[in-house]
C-alpha cells in the first residue's frame, strides 16, 4: 500500500519565516553537525533557509523525517517541550537562529496562530503517517514504502544515498533484514542498483 505523505502548509510556512526572519542571526552549519533547542540561558527556535536538515530521536538516533525546503523548526519543543529530538544537518545549511522570548509576542502582533496550528498539525500528520509505514508492520512492506520514498528523492540527491543506510536510519530495522528484502528484490529484477547499494531504479515492486 502507497500511503499520501500530508499536505505541507507552504502559505502558513511562508507567513511564518517572513514574519520571524528580522528577529533572528544567521547562521552557516556544516554538513552533519548536530543542533540542539537550548543552551544553559535560552532556548531557541529556527528558519530554514537553505539546505537539508532531518529530526532525530536523541535516545535512539532514529531518523523522524527531512526536508530540503524552507521550514520552521521549534514550535513544539517551544510550546511543549520534552528535549527528546533535535536537529541535524544533511548539508551544509543556511539558518536563522531565533531567541524564543521572541517569538511569542511576534506570533500575537501579527496574528499567526492559526498558521502556527497548521504547522503544528502538520508535524503531527507527518508523524501518524510515519508510524503507519513502520508500526506493526512485516518487514517486506516498510522496505517497499522506503524504496519508493527515496526513488521520489532528486536525483542529485537520490544517487548519492546508500539505499541500507536510508532505510535503516528511518526504521530502526536490522541491516540484514533490510538486505535480505533488497537483494530478493534485485534478484527478481523488480528493482536495480550499483554496488554498494547506490542509485536505485525501481522497475516495478511487487504488490
């Protein structure tokens, strides 16, 4: 089964950055750095402005989910913080640093709390759908919804990821699992990669 990723709220995302961007110090993050919410006296929020950045669970690494394009990091570890994810950056990336004693009273001035909820509700949808794809489900299905993920990737970004290591980091699921559904499925010609599991093409996956 294919499941519809949810709808981004582009408009709500773009009030936001606009409205944010003059409180905030850019930043440049390096490749792979890591970005945590708070230091000992602030905690902060932040614009994404170019790059790619994923969400990680800090207890396990588990990958949340990734986004290339501008976006708003921190409203929730903001409103309702529990300090059980944080930030990394897949490229090097351009970000706006935002002081959270800020931002609130920006939010109310320029009445954007219902594109706050959009943004919010989106960040919860994204995460129903990822447990949809991984919860209870046998092993051959979540690798199949993973392939397909990263074969709709650019190319330019897509021929550069390993395909074990994506699915891995996303699921949590043992290498040898992961390869066992992936090579059958080389092996029946539903898909084709190089060696060392790069450049996917998928032909036709199995129902």
């Amino acid at each position: 089964m294919v499941l519809t990723s949810p709808k981004r709220p582009d408009e709500a995302i773009a009030s936001l950055i606009n409205a944010l961007m003059p409180l905030g110090e850019r930043i440049n993050v390096t490749s792979r750095k890591r970005i945590g919410w708070r230091t000992k006296e602030t905690s902060y929020m932040y614009l994404l402005l170019r790059g790619e950045i994923s969400v990680l669970r800090i207890s396990d690494g588990l990958l949340l989910g990734t986004t290339n394009l501008p976006h708003v990091f921190g409203f929730t570890e903001m409103l309702s913080p529990m300090g059980c994810n944080m930030l990394r950056a897949e490229t090097d990336c351009t970000l706006m640093c935002i002081d959270n004693a800020l931002v609130l009273p920006e939010i109310d001035k320029q009445e954007l709390w219902r594109e706050v909820a959009e943004l919010c509700s989106y960040h919860t949808a994204n995460m129903l759908h990822r447990d949809l794809q991984i919860v209870n489900q046998r092993t051959p299905p979540v690798v199949h919804n993973y392939l397909q993920e990263l074969d709709r990737l650019p190319a330019d970004r897509k021929y550069r990821v390993n395909i074990l290591n994506y699915i891995q980091e996303r699921t949590g699921l043992s290498r040898s699992s992961i390869l066992n559904v992936v090579s059958t499925l080389k092996k029946n010609n539903y898909i084709d990669y190089e060696r060392g599991g790069y450049q996917l093409k998928i032909n036709n996956l199995p129902d």
